[in-house]
C-alpha cells in the first residue's frame, strides 16, 4: 500500500508544465512605422504568430500580446507598444510577470550590422547602440543574459542619416529578402522551442553565415 502511494506521489510530481518562453519583438506602433526596416521585430513576431495561428489581439503590460504553444511547450509573443526607445517598460514587466528566467526570453531587432536578411541567433550580448535593446537591458536591471534574435536590413546608403535609414520601408527586392528570412527564423525559433537555444542556434547561424557570404559574392 506504502509503495503504491509513493509510487503515485512520484507521478504526481513528475507532471510540470513546461517553462514559457517569451518572444519580445521591438518596433514602433501605428501606421506610420508599418514596414520600415526599425520594424522587423515586429515582422518577426507577426510571422511567427501567423504560422501557429497565435492571436495578437490583447495589450498586456503596455504590448499587443498573444499565447499559444509549440510541440506542447507555452510561448509567450510581445510587440511592446511604448515606441522603440521605451522598449524595456514593457518586456521587463512582461518577464517579472510571468517570472521568468532571462534564459526564456528572446528579443528581436533590426541591425545594420547584418545584411538585409541575413539573422543570428545569440545567447547574450550588448546593445550595439540600438536604443531598444538599451531600453530592455536597462529594464532588466543591467542584466543582459538574455537571447536576441538579430535581422540584418543591411547599411544606409553613402551618406544617408541612418536614423532616416531605420525610417523608410524596404524596396521589393529588399523586402523579399526579409520574408525569406523571417520565415528561416520561424523554423529557428520553433526549433529553439523544443531543442534549446544552444543546438537551434548552431545549425541556424551556421546556415545564415553561408548565406551571407552568398550575398556578398554575389
């Protein structure tokens, strides 16, 4: 009798939700900012969420917010409504909420520094002088163990304002390269989901890095 009870005991406790992750998306709200390169965050979210049918139809702790699930596991989807450079009043509040690791959060954001297109997946990092990521590291408390998902829209052209840059929507062949690599990120993402971010990013940045050195060739 003993035994059976304990054996019970053990099932019961063996039987844990899986822990969220939360996908914060950065970018500027409203019209006027719809499908500029300061954007993709954003971009990112909506493609991810239209993929699993995910509804982005609540504001929870100043973002548009959804739920839904990969292979069982809860994801969590944000698109902060604060404007860029207010980012973190809402992805900390989000993470406090929901208690989270900063290991179960994962950030994306335009970058220059990539091109348009090309994306990494990295396990921590700075702010590379991006005003969000400020934001969010700040309202992390400084911490900045946390994985961001980084979408190359490439550098201004010759003397071109980088903020004016950020500003302006993609041309077609621009944007065509965005969407193929949104949808590389979704299969990375869903991959990190149910593998973790250490295998996921390994594969993926190994695939984008050839892909860069393709668009530089050619």
């Amino acid at each position: 009798m003993l035994s059976k009870l304990y054996s019970n005991r053990r099932f019961c406790t063996a039987i844990q939700s899986p822990r969220p992750w939360l996908f914060v998306g950065l970018g500027n709200p409203g019209d006027k900012f719809k499908g500029t390169r300061h954007n993709v965050g954003f971009n990112m979210i909506d493609t991810f969420a239209e993929s699993l049918g995910i509804a982005m139809d609540t504001v929870f702790c100043k973002a548009i917010f959804g739920k839904g699930t990969v292979d069982g596991v809860p994801v969590l989807l944000a698109k902060p409504q604060t404007y860029m450079n207010l980012s973190g009043e809402s992805s900390g509040p989000l993470a406090a909420y929901y208690k989270l690791p900063l290991n179960r959060v994962v950030v994306f954001h335009d970058d220059m520094d990539l091109p348009c297109g090309v994306l990494r997946l990295q396990p921590k990092g700075g702010h590379g002088s991006h005003n969000g990521m400020k934001s969010v590291i700040h309202h992390f408390r400084g911490n900045r163990e946390f994985a961001r998902l980084r979408i190359g829209i490439g550098k201004p052209p010759g003397q071109m304002d980088p903020k004016a840059f950020l500003l302006q929507k993609f041309n077609a062949t621009a944007q065509e390269r965005i969407d193929v690599g949104l949808k590389e990120g979704v299969d990375a993402l869903k991959e990190l989901v149910t593998k973790g971010l250490e295998e996921s990013s390994r594969s993926f940045n190994t695939d984008q890095k050839y892909k860069h050195i393709k668009i530089a060739v050619n």
